[in-house]
C-alpha cells in the first residue's frame, strides 16, 4: 500500500491508518438486499452514514405512535409500497418513489395498511418515537 503515514503516530495498527487515511473501501449499498436481512416492523436500522446523519432502512406494517422530533426534521422515502403520514391538519399518502420533509416540531404518525418499505434520512441524534418514550423506542440501532 502506498498510503503515507500519519505524522503523528508512525507506528500504528493497520485498521488505525486505514482509518486516519481515510481509505475504507468504498462499496454500494443495494437497498433490496440491504431490506431482506430483516423482517421486524419499526425497528429502522442504520445502512449508511452522509456527515452527521443516518441513512436507514425500516419496514412499516401498522400504525406507529404520534411523535415529534424538537430539534431534527425526518426525511421519508418509500422504497416499496404505500405509506401515510397521519399529521395534526391532515394525512399524507405517498407511494414508490415519494418523499417527504417532516420540519422539526411537527407532530406525525406513520402509518402503513399493508407492509411498506421506507428509506429514512435524519440527523443521528433522532430517535424513532421523538419526543415519547414507550415499548416501541429504540436508542440502539442495528447496522445492516
Ligand atoms: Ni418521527
């Protein structure tokens, strides 16, 4: 490998330098794949990382609960069938290939009739249910 050395540190273990030299293979992320790993409804799991947010994959079957996130906006994304976004003056539908913005301090409730697919991009400060704690909270995320 011809990667320099870092200038501080000259001897170093080899994940060490790989990761001060910023030269972690890079390597795609084929969503279907990424989605048949798991089968649990509302348990979001971290596929990718953009800066100081989370790329995540869930499945929604059902309804979830009212929540709002104070200080993140959330970003849905339908991969894979139809989802509603239940919010305070109104629902929103949104099919494949559809997404939408929920600003900070918005109430919502995801909901889906029949299992759905969903890409979620947020700050990784964002926890699943907001502003509510209850047996659908999740502070630990697995990676798929
Ligand atoms: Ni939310």
């Amino acid at each position: 490998m011809n990667i320099a050395p870092p200038v501080s540190v000259r001897v170093t273990g080899r994940k060490r330098l790989v990761r001060r030299g910023e030269k972690k293979m890079l390597e795609k992320v084929n969503i279907a794949e990424k989605l048949g790993l798991f089968d649990e409804h509302w348990s979001p799991k971290i596929a990718g990382e953009v800066g100081d947010s989370y790329v995540k994959l869930v499945k929604f079957r059902g309804e979830f609960v009212w929540h709002q996130h104070e200080t993140e906006d959330e970003m849905f994304l339908v991969v894979k069938g139809n989802i509603k976004i239940k919010l305070r003056d109104g629902d929103l539908s949104l099919g494949e290939g559809e997404f939408v913005v929920i600003p900070r301090g918005v109430e919502h409730m995801p909901v889906a009739e029949e299992e759905a697919h969903v890409l979620l991009f947020e700050a990784k400060t964002v926890l699943n249910t907001g502003d509510v704690r209850n047996e659908r909270t999740l502070t630990e995320l697995e990676r798929v």
